[in-house]
C-alpha cells in the first residue's frame, strides 16, 4: 500500500510539476507577443515620423527605402487582384 500511495504521491507531483512550467512558458509566450506588438508599434511610428521628417537618422534610411519599396510592391500586388478579380466579375 505504501508503495501505491508513493506511486501516486510521484505522479502528482510530476504533473503539478509540468503544469507549473507549462503555465510559465504560456506566461512567457504572452510577454514575448506583447513585446513584439510594442516593438512593431515603435517602428510603425518611427517609420511615421522619419517620413514626416520629425526624425532624422541616416541609419533609418536604409530600413525606410526598404519598407518603401516593399510597400510599392505590395500596392503593386493589390491592384493586380482587383484586376483579376474584376475580370472574374465580368467573365460570369
């Protein structure tokens, strides 16, 4: 009987064990996605205000012709979806 309720004792504690670290590594992916979202944010307004011309920093100009580009690209990539989809549209 002895060993039975060791047995048991073991197994719960292994589990109070995992779900103590499956709790901290939800807690932790939660910090990280904040933090990315705060990072993003940073940017999206960095990226605002150096094309605004209220910051100037040579190092962001790379990053800002790169985001531009990538930007005209995928204004590029919208209006070919509108012209296919209204091609689709008038096919019917």
């Amino acid at each position: 009987m002895a060993t039975a309720k060791g047995f048991l004792n073991s197994a719960i504690e292994i589990m109070r064990k995992s779900s103590d670290i499956g709790k901290i590594m939800m807690e932790k992916s939660i910090m990280e996605r904040a933090r990315k979202s705060k990072f993003q944010r940073l940017g999206e307004l960095t990226y605002s205000l150096h094309k605004a011309g209220r910051i100037q920093d040579e190092s962001l100009d790379d990053l800002i012709m790169d985001i531009d580009e990538i930007n005209k690209k995928l204004r590029k990539a919208s209006n070919k979806l509108i012209v296919h989809a209204s091609r689709s549209d008038n096919g019917k």
